[in-house]
C-alpha cells in the first residue's frame, strides 16, 4: 500500500510566490466576486416576490454591476450570473410595478368616470 501523495504547495502557480504583487501569472486568470452581487439577486427577488418598489433599485444597480465587470475582462468573476439574474428579475419587477401602476390609475379613471 502506497502513502497518498502530498498536497499541493499553499499559493499561487509554481515559481509564484503566495499573493504575488505582479497580479496573476501568465496563462491564470484572477478570480474575484463582485461586491454588489448578492445584493444585486437579493433586490432583483425581493421586488419580483415582495416589494415591486425594490425592482428598479435591482436593475440600476444590476447595469451598473455588468457595466464594471465587462469593463475588466482580464478578471474572471465568480459572481457575473448572479448579478445577471437580479438584474433581470429588477428588469421584470420593474416591468410588473409599471403595469399594475397603470392598471389602477385606470381603474381610478373608470370610478372617477362613472360617479
């Protein structure tokens, strides 16, 4: 019976050391997580579910948040699908809070109308 073979070395890529400050060595790509992500999804749900005032918020924040991470293409991010689906559940929630908006001003025409 052979001993398992040792873990690889704690860092970055061989002949780099750990948290080099030339960024990421050629070939390898950094991974990062964009700081807004998970409230991006969180408002995108809470306004598709909860709150439609909250859904506008979403997708503001949702474009802002892709416009800064396709503006680094040299940076793989973990988070750029969750940041996508807020940003269109805002997009639907916003979509929704427009119709319903306008559904009870017409209706508040129609009363209006009749009395």
């Amino acid at each position: 019976m052979t001993p398992p073979p040792p873990p690889p070395p704690a860092g970055g890529p061989p002949g780099y050391p750990p948290g080099s400050p030339w960024g990421a060595a050629p070939g390898y790509q950094q991974v990062r997580e964009h700081p807004d992500g998970t409230t991006v999804l969180v408002l995108g749900i809470l306004g598709l579910v909860v709150c439609g005032l909250l859904a506008p918020f979403a997708w503001a924040k949702g474009n802002r948040a892709m416009r800064e991470i396709d503006a680094q293409p040299h940076i793989q991010w973990s988070n750029r699908g969750s940041v996508s689906a807020g940003r269109i559940c805002g997009i639907i929630g916003s979509v929704l809070l427009i119709v319903g908006v306008a559904f009870f001003v017409l209706i508040i025409v129609a009363a209006a109308a009749t009395a």
